[in-house]
C-alpha cells in the first residue's frame, strides 16, 4: 500500500512568490512568452517554461473556463475562482520549476543520457494527453519542444530515484511512538472492515449493461481467481490501484485500510452483516454500478492494534522522511547554484517562493 510521493517545493497559499505577477490565461496561450520570472544557477525561468512544463492541466483549465463563457455558464464567481486556482497553478509550476533546474544540473554534473525509446514514448503520451500536435501548434510549440522538456524531466526523475541522499530507515519504536500519540486516530468508534472492491459501471460507453461483465468476473473469484489481481485489472473504482483496497486517510500521506460502519454505503452494511471473513458478495447494484465486496477481517470497535496498522504509519513516516530530506537537498543545491529574481537580485529560496511545507 505504497504511497507514491515525490514531495515538491509547493507553496502554501498566497504567501508564496511574493511579488511575481503571472499572465491571465489568454495572454498564456496565444503568445509564447519569455519574460524571466527567476533564475536558477544563471538559468532563467520564464512564463513560457511554467506552462510547458504543465501544459495538460493549463490546457484542461483553460478549455474549461473557454466552454463555460462560449455557453454563457461561466458567471463572476467562477471567473474570480478560476483566477486564484491559475495563479496558484504558476505559483506551484515555479516551485517545481526551480526544483527540477537543480535536478537537471546533477544531471549533467554525473552525465546521465535519456534512452531514445523511453524519450519518444513518453513524447507520444504528453502529446495525446493534450490533445494531438495541432493542440501544440496553436499554443506556438513544437514536438521538439516537448521532446527536450521530457527528456529533461526523464533526467530528473533519475536524479531523484538515484542521486538524492540516503534517508535513514524508521524503526518500529518510531511507529510504535507514533502510534501511541495518535491512539484517538486509530481508535474505531464502531465495527469495522478491512476490504475489497471490484465496480463495473452499470452502463458502459456504447450502452452496454455491465451485469454480465461482473457475473463474468465473480465467476472468476470462485474458481480460484485473486480477488486482488482481478481488482487490479477490472475494477473501474479508484481503489483498483491497491487492488481493490479501500483506504482512507488520517493524514495526507498517511492511508489506512480500515473503514468504520459509516464509511460503508448502507446497502453494503446490510450485506456485510452475516459475511464470513474471507468471503465475497454481490453483485451488488448500486450508484450507477455493479460491486463485489471481499470481507476481508473484521474489527471489533476500539483501538485498532498496532500490528494491524504498523506497514501504514512507517510508510507515513518514511514519506515525511523523505519530504524533509528532499526539502534540505533541494535548499542545499539553491544556496550552492544561486537563485536570483527577475530583476537580478539574489534571493534565498524561502524567500521567491515563501511559506514552505
């Protein structure tokens, strides 16, 4: 149950980027803009980089609120929402911006080359996700374009994989500690479940009823078929990536995979009530699908014990581990190259980007 996290330098709220004005959304994307909103060891970082480098959730944005005002659905509250939620975009860009220029100079300091095969894949899926090459030519870019900023980005990600200091590993005590100072949070205030879901949606694209499709895979179950991996493969519930696991969080990187009565739809209780351990119902019709549970342990309500939720807060804690570790590299890196604003003027990191996590 890995929580995936490469933590950024992500700004918190209106505090960060003091003073850097970013452009409107039509200014964005019908000119293709280089004015230098910092530099990064003499690197500028312009408005044109930013929306390169998040070019699919500019675009998303963007579309959206251009269909809002083309069918008179876009009033002032969501023209005055959408404003701080772009600005708040850029301000994040920056930070992974400046980030990822520090990566790239470990990169060329240690000569790391992207494969060729890995670079026109991954080129490929950023230009479907954004619409196709003449998407790219109305914002004024290129496939080459995206071509170096991926390549780029592949380099990246190999320098935080491989390069990043070690983090010192979390030993139970510490999760035992931590476990203990939260015991309300692990408390369950009623019965509950460890379990598993694989959703078919009830309709499909064409029209199709899924009901067949769920017989199909609860058949499967009952010859021998992993509830997991058929989770994995099927299910169109988000939980499909821990293989049908529900999870909730106590905390933003921490994920537990027990869920109260109230956390289960009532017509899920009803068929969980006289469910052995280990056993699957369903299917169950509800919400515009079909669902198989898998009951996999019951919870009496109480503190849940500690070997039941131990894998979940040291990966809770090595995360933040790492986040705090990440952070002070990423510092040590900017105090080592050099920040500078637009105006040329040195600055310390906290102080461009301001409130830091």
């Amino acid at each position: 149950m890995k929580h995936a996290c490469l933590t950024i330098l992500i700004c918190a709220a209106a505090t960060c980027a003091r003073g850097i004005e970013f452009p409107g959304p039509d200014a964005a994307f019908h000119t293709r803009s280089d004015a230098v909103l910092a530099r990064v060891g003499g690197i500028p970082i312009t408005t044109g980089m930013l929306i390169r480098k998040n070019l699919p959730e500019f675009s998303r944005l963007y579309q959206t609120r251009a269909l809002g005002i083309k069918t008179n659905k876009w009033p002032a509250a969501n023209e005055e929402e959408f404003l701080r939620y772009w600005d708040f975009m850029f301000r994040q860009t920056l930070a992974i911006a400046i980030r990822d220029e520090l990566m790239y100079m470990v990169a060329q300091k240690n000569h790391l080359k992207a494969f060729p095969s890995m670079l026109e894949k991954r080129t490929d899926q950023f230009i479907s996700r954004v619409g196709g090459e003449s998407v790219l030519k109305e914002r004024g870019l290129t496939r080459e374009d995206i071509e170096a900023e991926v390549g780029k980005q592949l380099l990246i990600e190999t320098v935080l994989k491989t390069k990043r200091p070690p983090i010192p590993p979390v030993g139970p005590g510490e999760a035992r500690k931590f476990y203990e100072e939260n015991i309300n949070g692990f408390t369950l205030p009623s019965s509950g479940y460890r379990l598993r879901l694989i959703s078919i949606q009830q309709r499909d694209a064409e029209g199709n009823d899924g009901r067949a499709k769920i017989e199909e895979i609860l058949e499967k179950t009952r010859n021998g078929g992993q509830f997991e991996d058929l989770a994995a493969r099927y299910s169109q519930h988000p939980s499909n990536k821990y293989g049908g696991l529900i999870v909730k969080a106590l905390q933003e990187t921490l994920l537990v995979d027990i869920v109260t009565e109230k956390d289960v739809p009532a017509i899920l209780r009803e068929r969980l009530s006289g469910l052995a351990e280990g056993r699957v119902t369903g299917p169950i019709e509800a919400e515009g699908g079909y669902h198989l549970v898998l009951l996999e342990k019951r919870f009496a309500p109480g503190a849940i014990p500690f070997g039941e939720v131990t894998g979940s807060i040291m990966q809770h804690l090595m995360t933040k581990a790492e986040d705090k570790g990440l952070r002070e590299w990423v510092e040590k890196l900017a105090e080592t190259h050099g920040i500078t604003d637009a105006g040329g003027r040195k600055v310390k990191l906290e102080e461009l980007l301001g409130g830091m996590p």
